[in-house]
C-alpha cells in the first residue's frame, strides 16, 4: 500500500500556514472593515481544522489490520473525507448569512491595504492548493483531496474579495457592501466544491465500484499470470489508499488441486505487485468449460464485464 507520509507533510505544512493566513486576514479585516477578508479568516480558522482530521485520518488508516480491524483501518481515510466536505460546506453556510447580514446594514467601505493582504493570499493558497492537490492525487487520498479544495476556495473567496473591494474603492459611496456580494458568490463555488468532495467520500464508505477502467486492468494484470484461462468475475472497492480485489478466475480443470492453488497465489501476487495499490486479494479457481481449457485454444480474451 501506498505510504501515508506525503499527504502527512501536506496537512502539516497546510495547517502552518493557514494558521498565519488566519490571523494576517481576521487582523487585517478589522482593521480594514472588510467583512469579506474576516470572513476569509474564518474559513481558514476552519481549514486548520480541517487540516488535523485529515492529518488524523492517514495516521489512522495506515495502522496495520489487527484481531477487531481484519482488513485493516483503510475507512479513516473517507470518513475523514466526509468531515473535510461537511466543514467546508458549513464554512460556506456561515459566510453567506453573515454577507447577507452585512449586505442588508450599511457600512464604510473597505481599506485600501486589505487588497495587499489578498493578494499574498491568493498565492499562497494556489500554491498550497497545487502542491497538496498533487499529493491527493498520487495517492488517491479523498481526504487529501478535499483538503486541497479547501485551499483552492480559500483562494477564490480571497479573489472574489479583492474584486469586490476593489470595486468598493472605486466605485465610492454606494458601493460599500460589494466585497459582501464578492463573498456571498464565493460561496456558491464552495458549496459545489464541498458537494464533490462529500459525494465522493460517501461513495467510497458505501464501497461504491471503482471506474470501468481499472477494473479491466486488474483483469488484464490476472490473465498475464502463466495458467489463467479467463477472468470469470471481478470485483474491487477502495480502502484507504489502497484496494481490496476479489477475483474469479478460470483454469484447466484437470488441475490438481495443488496446481490450482499456486495459480491463485501468482495471480495474487502479481496484483499486490503491480502500481495499483491492490493492498488484498481473493482468489476463486473455477474449471473453464472444457472448449476453452485445451491446449489448442491457448488463452482467450477477457470475460464480459462484469
């Protein structure tokens, strides 16, 4: 299975620096009245958080499967998914009441300095939001995902801020509340964010199938192996960072019973060693019909999907 120790260092050095961007933006907003940049505070008081569940998550699922956890600790990993994607859409929830409040209650525009604290913002978060994006993907982290995406939102909220602020400023009075417009429509982007994220995670504690296509390279990994006739059945679900696979597979039924059991460890072992991560396997021998079990017939083609 895939080390944990990437998306380990991408939640830490995320919760260092959502812990200075929190207190430069909340200062900052006060300071400034800007609701917007408060507001963007708060939310990444949220992704700090965020941050340690996700942080948590991996330590846990990499915890080796024990007597009461046979398959080991892998639905950490989506749970904690799912924790990231419920604060990120009430982090959303939040900023839009408080931007409709201080839409509908007049106030003094903006400072002009809060536009540089956006923009140090804006590229520190789409910085940590590639770099932590990337990790997720290497190790197919939801978690680490989702924490990305927190990132990635922090830095549309702070650049809908800065347009909406920037407005302000120029537009004078009458214009004072549109960095709160700026923030309210953030929001919609974070609620579809947040959406994605805890669909995702979701489907991956309900055991939902994996994509079409890596099912059919686990069963053109399974033919590969000396003594597979066919793939009669396969199945896979994702744990962690890694899968659990169940396999049927098809050989000479005038094996031994012996030979048909060392086909079943080849196949398994060259899944586990191949780059998907496949963490556990179970293997079914079934006779193949005898047509297609002579020697003449050699190994035909994949089975029908399954």
């Amino acid at each position: 299975m895939r080390s944990v120790q990437p998306g380990l260092i991408a939640a830490g050095v995320g919760m260092a620096a959502n812990i200075v961007l929190a207190i430069i933006k909340i200062v900052t907003g006060i300071v400034g009245n800007s609701y917007a940049l408060i507001a963007d505070g708060i939310e990444s008081t949220a992704d700090i958080l965020s941050s340690l569940v996700v942080w948590t998550g991996l330590k846990i699922s990499a915890l080796p499967p024990d007597e009461d956890h046979p398959y080991g600790h892998g639905k950490a990993e989506p749970i904690a998914g799912l924790v990231v994607a419920v604060a990120l859409l009430a982090a959303a929830l939040f900023i839009a009441i408080q931007s409709i409040s201080e839409i509908i209650t007049p106030h003094h525009a903006p400072a002009w300095f809060t536009l540089l604290v956006l923009a140090l913002v804006i590229a520190t978060k789409g910085t940590l939001y590639h770099f932590v994006s990337r990790v997720g993907n290497q190790l197919t982290s939801t978690a680490v995902k989702g924490d990305a995406w927190h990132h990635w939102s922090d830095a549309i909220t702070s650049a809908a801020a800065f347009v909406g602020i920037s407005i302000a400023l120029i537009g004078g009075k009458g214009y004072e509340a549109a960095d709160d417009w700026a923030a309210l429509f953030a929001c919609t982007i974070i609620l579809f964010n947040g959406y994605r994220i805890f669909h995702a995670a979701l489907n991956e504690i309900m055991d939902a199938a994996p994509p079409d296509a890596l099912h059919q390279e686990i069963r053109e990994l399974s033919s590969a192996v000396p003594g597979v006739v066919r793939i009669e059945k396969c199945r896979a679900r994702k744990s962690g960072l890694g899968l659990l696979v169940e396999i049927h597979v098809e050989v000479d039924g005038g094996l031994t019973v012996r030979q048909g059991h060392d086909i079943a460890h080849a196949v398994s072992d060259h899944l586990r060693a191949s780059r998907l991560s496949i963490q556990h396997v179970v293997v079914h021998i079934e006779p193949a019909p005898p047509l297609e079990a002579t020697p003449s017939a050699g190994r035909p083609g994949l089975s029908q999907p399954r």
